[in-house]
C-alpha cells in the first residue's frame, strides 16, 4: 500500500453516537471511543496534528500505516479464518418423538406411538457423509426429539464415528441434547467413559420450569436437578471435570422472574446462563400471542438480568452469561468465537448441518425445525458433502447471511454481528427482509450498546467481563 506525504491512509470505519461521545469501529473488529474535539480532527483528516491522538488511531488500526498494516491484514483474514475449515457442528436426529410436551417446542416433535425414527443404515450413512467435511474438528450433536428414546442409535452413530475416526484422525466430540427424564447410572457412566458432553434444559425454579416443561407426572425439574448433581457428585468420585451444559428458554411468563431463574442457577451450582430469546421456530410460532414478546420486553428483562448478574459476580458468586460472553470475547479478546448466528456469512452449511431422522439434509437445526424444501439441501443415501456445499440452495442461504448487502454495511456494529436467513423467513416469510425491522436486530443491537456502555463507563463492570474471560 502507497501512503501519502501524511504516511498514512484511513481505513473504512462506522461511527455511532454515545451520549458525548462517538464509537468508532473497524471491519477488522477494533474499536475506541473518541471525544467530539477528536472525532472533529477525524473527519477533518487532521490526525497528525497530535501525536497522541495518532498513535491511538494507529493502534486501533483506523489509520493504516507502514507500522501497522500488515498486523490489520493479518487480523482480518483471521477473522475470517472460519471461512476455511469446513462443516464443523453436525446435528443429528436420532428420533423426532419426545417424552415431553414442552409449550414452546421448537423442535416439531412427535408423539411416542408415532414411528419418526433413524433406522440403523442411515445413520450410518449420516456418519460417512459427515467424515466427507474437511474440518479438521468435527462436533456430533445429538438433538430430538428426546434423543435417548433411541439411545441404542446415538450409542451405533458414537461407536461408528471412533471407528471412522481411526483413519480420518480428526478432533471428534459428541454432544447429546436430552430432557434427562430417561436418563440413568448405565447411560450416565456410558457417556462419562466414551467423554460425551451432556446438554439439557433448565428454564428456572420448579414452578416455572414444569409450566414450560410438560410431563405426564410432573416430574421435569426434579429430574433436571436429580442429574445435574449426580455429575457433580460423579466429578468428585472420578476425579474429573465434566458438566452437564444447560439452557434456558425465555417465555413471556419467565420476563417477570429474571432474579429467580438465576438464583436457581446459582442454587445449583451452576456457573453458566444463556439468556435466550424465544424464536418463532415449530409450536412457539403457533402459540406466539401466549409466549411471546416484543424485542422491547426481552432487552428489559436480559438487562435486568445481567444488572442482576454483575451484582452477584460482585458478591463473589460468579455466574457468566453467554450472549454477552460471545459478545464481549470480540470486543475484549478481539477474537471471533465462532459463534453461528453472530457470525457473516453465518454458519448455515458452511458451519453446521442438520440430518433429520430420515437422512435429509438441512443448512442448520433451525431450517430443519421450519422443514420445508427451501432449507432442504439433499439426503445422505443419495447426496455427497462436495455436491450439498457446492449446490446453489446452500449459496443461495450463504450469501443471504452476509451483512455486507444489507443496511447493516452502514452500521458501527456490523463487525460483529450477523443475520440468520432462517429466522428472517420465520418472522417475516423471506429470507431476505429489512433487517432493521427484525426482532433479532433489534435485540443485538441493545445488547451490543449495553456492553459498550459498560466497558467504556462501568470499571467494575468491565473487570467482571473479564474475569468471565479468564483475562486479568
């Protein structure tokens, strides 16, 4: 790059307002707040009137210099490393029946006398086209349906893929996604020696969760809470250091009780939350005038929540959340977390595929939920990885993830951001919508001013965040 007699030149950045001050970033991801007297000599182009002022602006990588241009380059292309390394997250659906009848079930599930299962050849089929992805790390996620109604698949598909693996050599993990309510010792002890990870839901205190969480005895919570701490006590026993992962869905009925539902994580010792907002996915889109609610309510309660959060943190129970984690390791850490929905272009195929319990192939879990032909990529019995990756329909859905066409191009947030064409077609019948107007947008961008403010304003804030990534 040529520099001019001023050896420098600017690099493109967004500006958004902040009170008194203006918030600069960068297409790399780097960011600083500037003050009006320096955002003037910004505009102007009259950075080298004070030496400070240009070395800060050199540092953040807003002016590009002999100095610092190849650490830029060197930044953006690692942000986009992901780009890459191929499908990494593989979603399997052992059977599409469930035990539960959860109000906002996002997953289409059946009931236990209909026949919605994986039969034994094709999920080894599954398995051979997932070992076609290049990535080098290879995620086995287990969803439902309640998974361990066909425990025997999930335990077919494991064995196979260590088999497999033998000569592929690749980073494997397994994760099963389960209610828990058919778990027990010889399931648990199975998956503790074959290191599967366990993920369930915990929507809050018992009165709460089982209102959301369906079961014929009402028994959801105690289980949850009955194998949460039994894989502590097995930790303590084996001397090791597993968890079950657990997530939480917001309704309506939860907006009034964000204290309660984090300290029933803390009454568990759970050191983890992930404040998710409900999306219009399978049951919940049908019964939405009852669940849901505007993106207005949701960033009340999730600030309420983290509020709540740091105040806790503060007291030494040290709880973090996980919308704000991915957030804040891009704005922290300056490292791009991988995180699908936040990503550009998202992670629909090129990140994860969903294999339904017949073999099709889906761009993600959630197309799969919606399970219509627009999201449909092929099947496993007669499709290959190359040939899915390549086809228009997964470009097609690539290309409507990538904020660099959409008003987003203008926005101070768009380094960090992402749009979900699955939740676009949800929401407002296309993949391609005015992004403004979603819900998701609107909730990002709340979230994303949040924690700016936070970071920019808030020491003790911005210390707990740290901690949250293992920084000093």
């Amino acid at each position: 790059m040529k520099f001019s007699n001023k050896k420098y030149v600017m690099n493109n950045y967004r500006v958004k307002k902040f009170n008194d001050k203006f918030l600069i970033t960068t297409d790399h991801g780097s960011w600083v707040f500037l003050n009006n007297d320096q955002f003037n000599l910004l505009t102007r182009n009259e950075i080298d009137k004070d030496v400070k002022f240009f070395e800060l602006l050199e540092e953040k990588g807003i002016i590009l210099t002999s100095k610092n241009e190849k650490r830029v380059i060197i930044s953006l292309r690692k942000k986009y490393d992901f780009l890459f390394i191929g499908t990494s997250l593989h979603i399997i659906v052992p059977t599409l029946r469930c035990n539960q009848k959860c109000t906002y079930c996002h997953a289409g599930s059946k009931s236990l006398d209909e026949y919605v299962d994986m039969d034994e050849k094709t999920a080894n089929a599954v398995v051979g086209f997932i070992f076609q992805s290049p990535s080098k790390k290879i995620a086995i996620e287990f969803q439902g349906g309640e998974p361990l109604l066909r425990f025997d698949i999930v335990k077919q598909i494991i064995e196979y893929a260590k088999k497999i693996n033998n000569k592929f050599n690749k980073d494997l993990i397994f994760i099963v996604v389960t209610n828990l309510s058919l778990m027990d010792e010889d399931k648990l002890d199975y998956f503790i020696k074959n290191n599967v990870n366990l993920c369930t839901s915990l929507d809050g205190p018992e009165y709460l969760h089982n209102k959301n969480r369906i079961t014929i005895d009402n028994q959801s919570h105690e289980l949850v809470e009955k194998w949460i701490k039994k894989m502590q006590e097995e930790n303590h026993k084996r001397k090791i250091n597993k968890k079950i992962n657990v997530l939480l869905t917001i309704t309506k009925e939860s907006l009034n009780y964000s204290k309660e539902i984090i300290n029933e994580y803390a009454r568990l010792g759970l050191n983890e939350i992930f404040l998710r907002p409900l999306n219009k996915l399978g049951k919940a889109k049908s019964v939405w005038d009852r669940l849901g609610y505007t993106p207005e309510e949701f960033i009340e309660f999730w600030k309420k929540s983290i509020d709540y959060l740091l105040e806790l943190n503060k007291k030494g129970v040290i709880i973090r959340e996980y919308s704000s984690l991915f957030i804040l390791q891009k704005l922290i850490d300056g490292i791009e977390p991988n995180y699908f929905e936040q990503r550009s272009p998202c992670g629909a195929a090129i990140g994860q595929l969903a294999y339904n319990f017949n073999g099709d192939i889906y761009t993600c879990d959630e197309a799969r939920m919606i399970d219509e032909d627009l999201f449909r990529l092929g099947n496993v019995h007669t499709d290959n990885y190359k040939n899915v990756i390549l086809s228009n329909q997964t470009c097609s859905m690539v290309a409507a993830s990538i904020n660099d066409t959409q008003i987003c191009d203008n926005c101070a947030f768009k380094p960090y951001c992402g749009i979900c064409p699955v939740c676009n077609y949800a929401e407002h019948g296309s993949i391609i919508t005015n992004i403004s107007s979603s819900a998701r947008c609107k909730i990002y961008m709340a979230q994303f001013k949040y924690l700016f403010d936070k970071i920019e304003n808030d020491s003790e804030a911005y210390n707990i965040f740290c901690k949250w990534l293992n920084q000093k």
